[in-house]
C-alpha cells in the first residue's frame, strides 16, 4: 500500500504544540522565579526591619536609661550626700526607695564614693564580677564618662557623679539580664542576641531558643536567618520558611490557572488555524488538477480566497502556457552552447545575430561601442576567410586581447547557405607569453656580459645556449659550442684549485664565483670572471646559468697598483731612513755646539761675551726647533706619529711654560698673564709633550708677533662622558693679526699669511699645521679668531682622562741630587763622535770617566777593565757595532756576569718613531735625546747611578 503523507492539519498541530508548550514553559519558570526573587527580597526587608528594631530598642534603652541616672547624678540630694554625711543620712535613704527608671522588675540600684566604696544601694543583691567592676570604676570615677556594659552576667549603667567638673562618686544601675529589658517590647519576627562567646543574652521566643546557651546548638533548619552586629553584640532575625512563603501560595495557584488558560486557547487558535490552511489548500489543490486534466474547464469562482493563494494561482496559469510553448530541446541547445568555453556566434545570411553564446556577450560587454559594432567588426574582417587572428581591446583590464576566429558556413538540410557559424578563442596568454620569451631571448642575445646555459642532467653537462657576448669574448660560434663542455677553453695555464672549486659547486648544486684563466678560439689566454648560478625546475637543479666577463684588464690594473704600492712602501721605507739619518746626522753637530756652548756658560765672561753666549743659545733653540718641526711633519705624513698617554701633572706644566716664556715676554715689554680653571684637576692622563708643543708654539707665534701690548693664557677643564675631560686652552694677543682672506689657509703646510711676514719674523710655516694635526689626533680642534692690526685668539681644544697624584712619579728632591753628586762615579762613555766626548767628560768632570768608540772597543773595556763602573752611557748609531747590539751582547753577559743589570742610558741623535722604543727593546733602561740639557744629563745619571747601588746593597 502507497504510503500516505499526514494531512497539513495534524502536521502544524505536531509542529506548533511542542513549541507552544516549551514557549509556556519558560514564561512560566520566569514568573515562578520572578515571584519567588520578589517574595525573597520582601522577607529579606521584613527582617532587616526587624533587626533594625531590636537595634533601636537596645539605643533607646542604653540611651535613655544613661541619660535618666545621669539627671538623677546632677540631682542636689546625690551630690550632697557625698560631701555631707549627715544629709547622707537624713534624705538620702527617702529619695532611693522611690527611684523607679524602668517597668523591669529585680532592678538594683547603688552609689558609690570616689574611693569605690558603695554609700547606699535598692536591690543590690548581686556581686559583680572584678574585671566588670575596674571597667567600670575606671571609665566612671576615672575618666569621668559614662559606661555600660551588656554580658551574660547582666546589664550595668553607671554615670559620674559631678562636682566641679570631677566625678566625686557613681550612681550605678544593675539589671540581671537582657532579658528581662527587651521583654515589652513588641516584634516583628523571632528575634536573639548573643554575645561575642555566642551565648543567647536575649530570646523573643524563650520557649524556642533558651536565654543562657550557646546559639549554636539552636536547630535552624527551615529557618531564615538573617543577623547584623551592634557594638559587641550579634542580632538576629529569625522566621520560618513556611511562614514566610505563606502569601506566595495563592498568587502561585493563580498563576498555574492563568497558564493553563492561556495553552487552551493557543491549543484551540492553532487547531482552527490548521484546520482552515487545510481546506483553503485542498481546494486550490483539487481546482489545479482539475484544470490540468481539462484546460477547456472553465476556472471556478473562489469565494473569499486569500491573496497569497491568488497570486500562486495566477503564478501557475503562467507556468502553465509557458510550458506549453517550450520545447525540451530548445532546452537542452540552450546548454549546450552556453557551457562551451568558446565563443559562439552565429549570423544568417543577412548578418542578424541569430544565436550567440554567454560567453560572446561577456565579450562584447567588455567591448567600446553597442554589441552590433563588435559583430561587424568580426563580420567586415572574416566573412570571406576561413580563420583569422583579430586584436580586441579589453575595457575592464585596458589590454588587447588576441582572438582566434573561424568561419563556417551554416547549411540548412539541402546544402544551402543559410548564414555563417564564428567560434573564438582567447589567445592572449599565449601571445603574452611568447612576446616575454621573445624580449628575453633578445636581452641575452644583446647582453654585453657573456651568457651561458648548460644543462647538468644530460651526460657531459652540454652547453645549450650562448649568447652574442660568448662570440665575441672567446671567439666560438654558436655552432662550435652548442652541445660541448666548456672545459675545452681551459689549457695548461688554467688553475687547476679553480677548476676544482668549480666542480665541486657544481656536484653539490651551489653557486659558485671564481676568476680562471680561459683561452680563446685563436689561441689567446684571458681572465675570466666566472659567475655560475643554478637554476631549478620542479625543485631539481636540472641547468646552471653562467656570467662571463674579460677581467684581464683588471688583473693587469691590480698587479700595477700592487706594485706601484710595494713601490710607494720601499720609498716612505727609504724617506723614514734617510730622516733618521738626516736626524742623527744633524743633531750631532747640533749637539756638540749646544754642549760647548752649555760648557762656555760655565766659565768666567763679561757681559758682551754673556749677550754673545745667549744669541748663539737662541740661534741653536731656534736652528733645533725647525729640525723638530721637520721631523714632526713627516712623521705625521707618515702616519708614525702616535700619543702617548701618561699620568702628569697639568698645573706643573703650565706654571713650567709660563716661567720660560716670562723671560722672552719680559726682553719685549710684554705682559704674560695666565689664567686657571682647572675644577680641582691637577693630574691628568694624556700626552703632556704634545699638549706643551702646542701650547709652546701658540705662546712662541704671540711672542714673535706682539711688539707691545699683552698676551693671555686661558686654561680651563670641564667634564664630558665618564671620566673623560675636555681641556680648552685660549692664547690672546694683541699683535698684528691676521686678515680674513687669509685665515682660511693658515693652518696649511709651510703657509704664513705673506711672504713680508716670512721674511720679517721668520719661520717655517709647519708650527700650526702641526697643532691642528696634533689637536685632531687628541679627539680636539684648533680654531682662530683674528682681526688685522687687533691681534689674533688661537683656541684648541683636546680630551683628557682623569687622574690622581699616586700615578705621578715623585721628582728628585734638589737636594737628594745634590748628595748623589757629591759622590764620584765610575761611568764608562760610549761614544765615536770625539766632541761629544769632550763634551760629555766635561759635564761629567765630577765622576771618573772612561770613553769608547765603538761597541766593540766598549765590550773589550767592560770585559779586561778591573775596576767596575756604575753607569754605562751608550751611543746608538756607531761604526763596527751599534749601541743596539752592543747592549744587547752586554745583557747577555759578554761583558761579565756583573754588568748584566749594570744601568745603561742611550745617548742617541734620532728621533724617529721607535727610536725610544729600539732603545727599550734591545736593554737599556733610560733615553736621552740629542742635544740634551746638561742637567737632564746629571739628573739620570744620579738617578741611575743611585739606583744602581741600592740594587747592589741588596744582593749583598
């Protein structure tokens, strides 16, 4: 039997009532909780009401009963009696039995003195406790205040008795218990009190919850509580639960009636509502299937329809004729066409469009102009060509597109021409594609840099491809390439480590950059410059591309500038060479005039001779300080010059450079002022020669060019980063200044602002080259301000680091020389230069002195000489053996085992960089630059000398 759907009715009935009856459920869970939230919170207000009740009653009571003792305290009768016995005895008893404060029964009175002892008492029958009774006494005979106190063991009031201000006594209230206090009054609820032990001092219901035991043992099970503190005390609120949800049980009752009232009517309004749907369909239902079985049936007349129903018929009636004029083939050509992913466009005889596809229209919406001008377009190109390629222009994407059309005529079942069939297809990815690979190839046949693919998956890695640059870099062709390895342009000259670092790239499938030698077509060798990059496919390096380019060129150019550089060092070697001998040779003349002239101003002279002995002094000075100034140059030129950063004394050094300079300020007529702001810092780290150059030559330059007026000298420190400090150094004259045009270059080399001033005040025009350069080279600057005719301000500055006096060395005391001086010492001279001998004997004319020429003639001395000297002075560049390896031999102990740590001090005329440091290196303890002073002579030598005895006092 043909199973049989359920009628509309029963299907809304089993669909709505579940949903009606889930919907009444909620609302009516929603009331009930409403309700019971609301009836919650009513007895919730009830009993805050009542707690607050039970609250003020306990006020009222402590309130009022302190305020009525308190006006019974200031009553004449209390407060006479405590200072009058015998109205103590007369009125007092009268006026205590009629004392009557409260309704509550068993409530005792007494008085008390100041001393604590009781004067009268109604009722007192009860002792109270000993920590009540201080609390109390305290609090009233004490402090003057009134007390009460609630406990288990009763209620007490007690007010001062005033007199004066003072409480000279206490009226004292005692009822037993809370009890019986709180009894008249009325309640709301059941209502207790405990204390803070938790034992009930107060029960509205005592026949419920007891007064005087514990709350805890109390049974509050179907109870709401609710409690509240009050000083010490708890309060609670306390009714039934059955009682307190007695009200909700009607408006409960009430609510289930109205619920059930409510689902009777839905049930019934959805049941007709049903049953109405389901004749109204039927009907509708009955009326189409009539009129399909019979369309010439006329329609039948529906009394009261509905509109919705209206518009389905209406709906069907025109369903119903379309269907009649469609075919179910016309259906399925429709399809057809529209899914093809062609173009498709057909046109009779006439050129009107009798069919196209979906896919044509997009086209020709994507089209300029109206579609009729996109087919005579197509129609004017190929209606007399089978196929052709026409070019589109795209409005959505800007582009041309490239279709392919074909034409084929449309025949009707006779063979007759009745229109033309067109189907297009887009080939402009392919077109894009073909025009990139054709710009690339083109690219890398016109690419200056030689470009080779070889493909490493076929046997031999062949070379697939080479471009124009190939042919012309190596001078194969195309067709001698293609197919071979590149390894025939390698020949014996190629690297043989190159063409195994490529191979090895290319076995592990890496990148790979190298210069090897290659050779060309004809024979010629070149550098190549070998760039191989591998290329993947698939994830698979199946091709490496390589860059090729002629660096022959470049490698020439490399070896020139190699040795154009090894040429460029043999030179500045062979410049610092010839300096050094050019410093050696001109110091040593130098020296031998400054000794003896040092030797004449130790003799008896006249004051002619004396002004004659200083010109010559001055000329040395001067003569010694261009050869300096030479040597600093090159040095700097050289980049050998470096700092040297040691602890000294900055104060010491400006006080030294302004005494030497007050003199020649002094011959002038100058005024020498120096200015300090040193912040504290006397010792300081830094290159103490280098900042006294710079300083000597700015003081030297204001000197020589001031003729009358005055020069100041401002020092001044400040800190910068850590524990570095910035030193900035002022030197003001009011000489002849310098021009604006010519300030620019004045601190260029060999400059001075004219050649009158060269010729006038002379110079080599390196003295501020070299400040600027020694400034720059101490982390500083050098800058001037000048005015022509109004004298010049030079200012520098350089960075020094912070220091202390433990890192200066202590001086000689004058007269620790003076004794080391009178002791005579055996000092041996090593010297060729025979003025220099002379020279030195006769600053040594104090000690024993002997000389030799040579380091050998020294080492022969040392070794067959009995006597033992104490300092060995050594010359540094001497024929036969130099003083290098004479001291060298010596530290050995070629000259004996008792010389081996025998002082030796370099007498030496260069001043090149490493010269000081040669001396160290080779053994000798001390260096002494010529010409020297003689006192800087005698000072080492007594330093040393002395130094050299303690040693020997200790090894004894």
């Amino acid at each position: 039997m043909q199973f049989q759907p359920p009628p509309l009715r029963k299907r809304l009935l089993t669909s709505m009532l579940p949903r009606l009856f889930g919907l009444i459920l909620i609302v009516a869970l929603m009331l009930f909780a409403f309700t019971f939230f609301f009836a919650k919170q009513q007895i919730e207000s009830v009993q805050k009401q009542s707690i607050e009740g039970l609250k003020q009653d306990l006020s009222f009571i402590v309130n009022d009963t302190t305020r009525q003792l308190s006006d019974l305290a200031s009553n004449d009768i209390i407060i006479n009696s405590l200072v009058d016995l015998e109205q103590r005895d007369n009125y007092l008893p009268m006026f205590f039995r009629s004392l009557k404060l409260t309704q509550t029964r068993n409530v005792e009175f007494a008085l008390y003195d100041f001393s604590g002892e009781m004067v009268i008492q109604k009722n007192w029958s009860h002792s109270i406790s000993e920590k009540l009774d201080t609390a109390w006494q305290q609090k009233t005979l004490g402090a003057s205040l009134s007390f009460s106190s609630i406990t288990q063991n009763g209620v007490l009031f007690s007010v001062p008795v005033l007199l004066s201000g003072a409480a000279e006594g206490a009226l004292v209230m005692y009822v037993e218990s809370l009890q019986a206090l709180l009894a008249p009054y009325p309640r709301l609820t059941n209502q207790v009190v405990t204390d803070e032990n938790g034992l009930v001092l107060f029960s509205s219901d005592p026949e419920f919850i007891i007064p005087g035991t514990p709350f805890s043992d109390v049974d509050t099970m179907g109870y709401v509580l609710q409690d509240s503190r009050y000083q010490n005390l708890t309060l609670y609120s306390i009714k039934p639960i059955g009682n307190a949800l007695k009200g909700l049980y009607w408006l409960a009752l009430l609510m289930l009636a109205i619920i059930i009232g409510i689902i009777l009517v839905n049930f019934h309004m959805i049941r007709t509502t049903a049953l109405l749907a389901e004749n109204t369909l039927s009907t509708l239902y009955k009326d189409i299937v009539n009129r399909i079985k019979d369309t010439d049936t006329q329609e039948p007349v529906i009394v009261e329809e509905a509109r919705e129903l209206a518009n389905i018929r209406s709906a069907f009636d025109t369903l119903i004729s379309d269907l009649a004029e469609m075919s179910l083939s016309n259906e399925q050509f429709s399809n057809v066409i529209d899914s093809m992913g062609d173009m498709l466009l057909v046109v009779d005889d006439k050129h009107r469009v009798m069919l196209s596809n979906k896919r044509f229209d997009a086209f020709c919406e994507d089209q300029y102009g109206e579609r009729e001008g996109t087919v005579k377009y197509i129609l004017n190109k190929l209606i007399n060509k089978s196929s052709g390629e026409l070019k589109h222009f795209s409005v959505e994407d800007g582009l041309e597109k490239h279709i392919k059309w074909t034409n084929t005529p449309l025949e009707d079942a006779n063979h007759n021409i009745k229109g033309a069939i067109f189907v297009g297809v887009d080939y402009s990815t392919q077109r894009s594609l073909e025009s990139h690979v054709q710009i690339l190839n083109h690219a890398m046949d016109e690419a200056t840099v030689s470009i080779v693919i070889s493909d490493i998956k076929r046997t031999g890695q062949p070379i697939i491809y080479v471009n124009n640059a190939f042919h012309r870099l190596t001078g194969h062709s195309k067709e001698d390439i293609i197919g071979r390895n590149c390894r025939l342009m390698q020949g014996e000259g190629t690297d043989s480590h190159a063409t195994t670092l490529i191979r090895r790239a290319i076995a592990n499938r890496e990148p790979v950059e190298t210069t090897i030698l290659n050779y060309r077509k004809d024979g010629t060798s070149f550098y190549n410059r070998l760039i191989l990059t591998p290329v993947k496919s698939g994830g698979e390096v199946t091709h490496y591309i390589g860059f090729q380019q002629d660096v022959t060129q470049q490698r020439q150019a490399e070896r020139y500038l190699q040795d154009a550089k090894q040429k460029a060092e043999e030179s500045a070697h062979m410049k610092s060479g010839f300096l050094a001998s050019m410093s050696h040779e001109i110091r040593t003349p130098i020296h031998g005039i400054s000794g003896v002239l040092q030797l004449l101003s130790n003799s008896p002279l006249n004051d002619e001779q004396k002004h004659y002995l200083s010109l010559a002094n001055f000329s040395i000075q001067g003569l010694l300080h261009i050869v300096n100034d030479i040597l600093d140059f090159s040095k700097i030129e050289a980049g050998q010059l470096q700092i040297d950063d040691q602890p000294f004394d900055l104060l010491e050094t400006l006080e030294s450079l302004q005494s030497q300079y007050a003199i020649l300020c002094q011959e002038k007529g100058l005024r020498l002022h120096f200015h300090f702001n040193l912040q504290g810092f006397h010792v300081v780290i830094g290159d103490s020669v280098r900042f006294r150059q710079i300083l000597s030559n700015l003081i030297g330059n204001a000197v020589k060019f001031t003729e009358k007026g005055e020069i100041d000298v401002t020092t001044t420190l400040e800190h910068t980063n850590g524990d570095k400090l910035r030193l900035t150094c002022a030197v003001k004259d009011s000489g002849i200044g310098i021009a604006k045009e010519k300030q620019a270059g004045i601190f260029e080399v060999f400059t001075q602002e004219d050649l009158s001033t060269t010729r006038k005040f002379g110079g080599t025009g390196l003295g501020l080259s070299i400040s600027k350069q020694l400034c720059e080279l101490m982390d500083g600057e050098i800058r001037l301000e000048s005015e022509k005719g109004e004298g010049s301000t030079f200012t520098f500055n350089i960075i020094l680091k912070e220091g202390d006096d433990s890192l200066v060395a202590p001086q000689l005391s004058a007269a620790h020389s003076h004794n080391t001086a009178a002791q005579k010492r055996k000092i041996l001279i090593v010297e060729d230069n025979d003025i220099n001998q002379v020279i030195v004997k006769q600053h040594l004319s104090g000690h024993k002195t002997l000389s030799a020429k040579s380091g050998i003639e020294a080492l022969e001395a040392l070794k067959k000489m009995k006597v033992t000297f104490d300092l060995i002075l050594m010359d540094c560049q001497m024929p036969d053996m130099d003083g290098f390896e004479a001291t060298r031999r010596i530290r050995r102990g070629e000259a004996g085992e008792r010389y081996v740590n025998a002082p030796i001090i370099a007498l030496t005329a260069n001043a090149m960089k490493g010269d000081r440091e040669d001396c160290f290196n080779a053994g000798m303890n001390d260096y002494l630059s010529k010409p020297f002073d003689v006192r800087d002579l005698l000072e080492k030598v007594n330093y040393w000398a002395e130094k050299s005895t303690e040693a020997k006092l200790q090894l004894s």
